[in-house]
C-alpha cells in the first residue's frame, strides 16, 4: 500500500546505527574491535554493534536484551540481536551487527509500504513479550511515584517502545526490537509498569510531527489503529477504555524531556497533542461505533 510520496527530505530519519545520541557505535570490520575479536576466535566478518553505560544501566539492558531474544526466538514473529560479549561492571554491551536495519521511522519517511506489515507484527510481537517477559525481583522497578495512580495492568515492559527502536532487516525480511534499556524518558529505570505505557509511548511517538508542513503527511493514526488491533488480537486482556484512561497527556511531556522550553519545542508539542486528540475521537479502531 504505496500511502505517501517522497518524503524522506522532511521526515525525520535515523539511519541505522547513525546519529546515535550518547551510548552505541558500530565497530567494523578490520578496525581495532574486530582485531580483537578475531585473536579470541570470532569472526571478523561479523561485527559489533556496540552500547555503553552505567554498570546498572547495562545489566539491565543486558538481562531484557537476553531474556527478550528467547521470547522472539520461540515465537518466530520478532528477532532481536545476540549479544557477543558484556563487561556490565565496564559499562559495555556488544551486541551483534546488523547492518541491514530501517528503522520505522525510515520505513515511514520514506513511504516504504513495509511499515504497515511490520506494525502488524510488532503488535503481535508486544503482546507476547508483556504476557511472557520476566525479571528477577532487583530487576522489577515500577514507575516513580505520579505514574499510573492506578497500577493497573502491570507487566514487564519494553520501556522505550520508538520508531527508532522496532526495525526492518533487509536481509532476513524480519522485524528486529532493539534498546532493551528500561524508560529512560522517566527519570529513573522502568521496567514493571502499566501494559498502556508500551503502547501509548509507541503510538504517541508515531504522532512526532515538529513541524507543521509535515502533519498532513503520512497515515499516523491508521498506522496506530493497525498497531492497537493487532495487539489486541494477541491479548484478551487489552481494553479500549484502559487506553484511552492512560494519562498520555504525561507521556508526551516525558517524550519532550530533551527538548527543552524554546517556542519550537511548545509548539512541537501542542501540534503533536492535536493530532493525537484528533485521533484518539475519530479512530475506527478506538470508536467502532462512531
Ligand atoms: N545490533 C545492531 N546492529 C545495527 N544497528 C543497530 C543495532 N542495534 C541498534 N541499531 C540501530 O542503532 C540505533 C540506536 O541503537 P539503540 O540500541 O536504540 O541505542 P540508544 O540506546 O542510543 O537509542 C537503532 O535505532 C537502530 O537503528
Ligand atoms: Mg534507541
């Protein structure tokens, strides 16, 4: 379904493994990582795709990185990188290189028809990770408090459900979940929360429009619609009115905690909370009875 034209000038893209604020670089092959690799036995061919952080910070992307590759893997409906070597007390996570990834925020710049598909399958993918997802009791962090008043319908989460982080691999014709790290938009790591946070932060995210020639542009809210009914479809305990409940009003402000209070980032802001209002009364998925 060819849904949009050349937009790829406009649209904000993140090629693969580029422009990565603070924390990943690729290492390739025949630089001083793939020498090294090669000494111990590796494969020089293969690569790292490399994360650094604090030791708690990857620990912890390093137990939902592993524990959700077993999820795909036994699923079949997502991949997500091996990991090659960690050094949590280093601060280092090396991950393998996948050097075919689209982002679906390329995907979406750039019209590809693959975006819809591959929501479709993210949905699908989500379910499974919230209803199969576990981390030890020290790994089990719930919001700060404010967040979610109601607590309902915890489950372990991804925590930074983005179109930079759910991909397309060219190659292998799969969808790929990258940045197992825990809400870092919170103020602290999550990884025990609201089921609707995963969601919202994903849909909102599909709804990043700074500037206002961009709005009319590309489908967000069927892409939304198409994402939320595939959830649904793999998980009987999704309900309409828990999401629209959500306090995405203060899912959207975390999304802009980088941006600062200029007159661009408030009316970044605003555009995307009209977008999101807009669909949020009139998607076909939300209000079948409309
Ligand atoms: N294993 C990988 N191989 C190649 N590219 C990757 C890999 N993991 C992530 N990427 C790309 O790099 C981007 C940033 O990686 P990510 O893990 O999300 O880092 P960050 O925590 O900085 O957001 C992703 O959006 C994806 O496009
Ligand atoms: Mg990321």
């Amino acid at each position: 379904m060819p849904f949009l034209g050349r937009l790829s000038a406009y649209y904000p893209v993140v090629p693969a493994g580029q422009g990565v604020p603070g924390g990943c670089e690729e290492a390739t092959v025949g630089d001083e990582q793939g020498d090294a690799r090669a000494s111990d036995g590796r494969s020089r061919k293969s690569g790292s795709f490399t994360k650094t952080g604090t030791p708690e910070q990857i620990r912890l992307e390093l137990r939902k990185t592993l524990a959700a590759r077993d999820i795909g893997m036994a699923s079949g409906l997502f991949y997500v990188p091996r990991v090659i070597e960690a050094d949590p007390d280093a601060g280092r996570l090396e991950l393998e290189l996948m050097p075919g990834l689209r982002t679906l925020t390329d995907l979406t710049g750039s019209g590809d028809a693959r975006v819809m598909p591959a929501l479709d399958l993210l949905g699908k993918s989500l379910a499974d990770v919230h209803r199969r997802l576990r981390l030890t009791p020290e790994l089990t962090l719930p919001p700060p408090a404010g967040w979610e008043a109601q607590g309902e319908d915890r489950v372990f989460i991804h925590g930074d459900l983005t179109m930079n982080n759910v991909c397309w691999d060219e190659a292998a014709g799969r969808l790929v979940i990258v940045d197992w790290a825990a809400g870092p938009a919170l103020g602290a790591p999550v990884t025990f929360a609201s089921r609707y946070l995963d969601l919202v932060w994903l849909c909102a995210g599909v709804f990043w429009e700074p500037s206002w020639f961009r709005r009319p542009l590309y489908p967000a809210g069927a892409m939304c619609d198409q994402f939320l009914a595939s959830y649904a479809s793999g998980c009987s305990d999704f309900s309409t009115e828990r999401f629209l409940r959500y306090d995405s009003d203060r899912v959207i402000v975390a999304a802009f905690h980088k941006w600062g209070r200029s007159r661009r980032a408030r009316f970044a802001q605003w555009a995307r909370r009209e977008r999101w209002a807009r669909w949020r009364r009139a998607s076909p998925f939300l209000r079948p009875d409309q």
